[in-house]
C-alpha cells in the first residue's frame, strides 16, 4: 500500500512540475535556483555523459549546491526525468502552413521529431523505461500530428494511431542512429557472411538477398521509405 500511495504522489508532482502548478515554498530563504535551470543542466550532463550520468547529487555540483537543496525544487529522479523530457523535446514543429495537406506537414514533423532525438538521443530511453507523464511540450507534438490529419475523413482512433506509427518509425530510425558503429558493422558484415557461406541451405532466401546487396548501404534519407510506405497506407483508408 505504502509504494502505491508513493507512486501517486510522484505522479501528482510531476503534473505540476510540468505544468508550473508547484507550490513555492513559503519559509526559509528565497529560492536561488529554478526547476527550469535544473532541468536545464541535467539535459546537459545527459546530452555530454549520458542518462545513466544524471543524478540530483550530479546536478548539484553544476551549482556548488548539495543534493539536499535541490529536493526544494525536484522531489527526486523521476520527476526530474519528466521535466527533462518535456523540456529536450521542446516546442512543436510549426507545420500547419505548409502547402499540400497532410502529407508534407507530416513529413516536416517526422524529420523536425528526428532532429530532436538525434540532439538528446538519451530521450529514447528515457519515455522507453516507463509510461512517462507528458507535458505541455509532448502533448504539443501529438496536437500537431493530429491537426495536419484533422481533415482527412479518419476517425479519431485512426488519427491516433496514425501518430503511433510515425513516432515508432522516428525512434527505430533515432536508434538506429544511436547504435551505428562503423567497426562493429563491417565486423558484423564479415560474419554473417561467413555463416552463409556454410549455411547456405539453411537459409536460402536470406543468402539470396545478401548476395543482391539487401544489407548495402543505401542513398537517401533512411526516414523516407518507412514515412512514404505508412502514408500510403493511410491515403487508402481516406475515404
């Protein structure tokens, strides 16, 4: 009973953090620091050294303060996590203007959206580990998303999970990303090859794709193909 009522209060607080519904403190001395300075900071030691690199007692030391007096601001690590999200994801692409309808204003998004993950590619991980308690800045992008879809004919629950598979094929691209390494490719390459070579038989279509250069790397924007084939999909529901 204990870690449920906890896990309400921690839900509570980020709402508010979030939403900058927070109840100053009335006593002690004046605040010397803000929740946004540091959120601000912690997305700093995450976009140099990583997630697992944040803490509230390494957030401290960016301000020469203890741990202790952050716990004023940010009740503990999640709710630091939610703020730091919210604020790395940062306002919503401005895609209502783009001429041609839905289609370009989603792709416009979809490479903005990228963009963000490719600058904080520790975001990934962070709305990856739990369901995460979404802020001005998330429900701004997923406003968007559907705004560029709202005159297409499909129902709510088509919009949404319109959204659903953007933001899937954005993130399996962001990690992509995140886990390119040259060596570790051409290593891999050099391997399965020769696990063809004598596997052959077991594996015939794979082999056969290989050999016709499926794995190449290709021209062109990795994002393109995923975006064009979900549009397509979606154009044929339009009634």
């Amino acid at each position: 009973m204990a870690a449920k009522k906890v896990g309400k209060a921690g839900v509570k607080a980020s709402f508010a953090l979030l939403w900058g519904e927070q109840e100053l403190p009335s006593r002690g001395p004046r605040p010397s620091l803000t929740v946004g300075r540091i959120a601000e900071a912690a997305i700093g030691i995450a976009d140099r050294e990583g997630l697992d690199a944040v803490s509230l007692a390494r957030v401290a030391k960016e301000f020469g303060v203890t741990a202790m007096a952050l716990y004023r601001y940010v009740p503990g690590k999640t709710e630091l996590l939610d703020l730091m999200v919210d604020l790395a994801i940062g306002p919503p692409a401005q895609v209502a203007d783009i001429p041609g309808g839905w289609r370009p204003q989603l792709t416009e998004w979809a490479r903005q959206c990228l963009e963000m993950y490719r600058r904080h590619p520790w975001v990934l991980t962070a709305t990856g580990m739990r369901r995460q308690i979404m802020g001005p800045h998330q429900l701004g992008w997923l406003d968007t998303a559907l705004a560029a879809l709202a005159g297409t004919g499909l129902s709510a629950t088509q919009r949404h999970d319109t959204f659903l598979l953007l933001v899937g094929h954005i993130r399996n691209i962001a990690q992509q990303y995140v886990d390119n390494d040259e060596a570790t490719n051409e290593e891999w390459a050099h391997l399965t090859a020769e696990v063809l070579e004598r596997h052959e038989e077991r594996f015939p279509a794979l082999t056969a794709a290989v050999a016709a250069g499926a794995f190449a790397q290709q021209g062109g924007d990795p994002l393109d193909f995923g975006l064009e084939r979900i549009f397509d999909g979606v154009a044929a529901l339009i009634p």
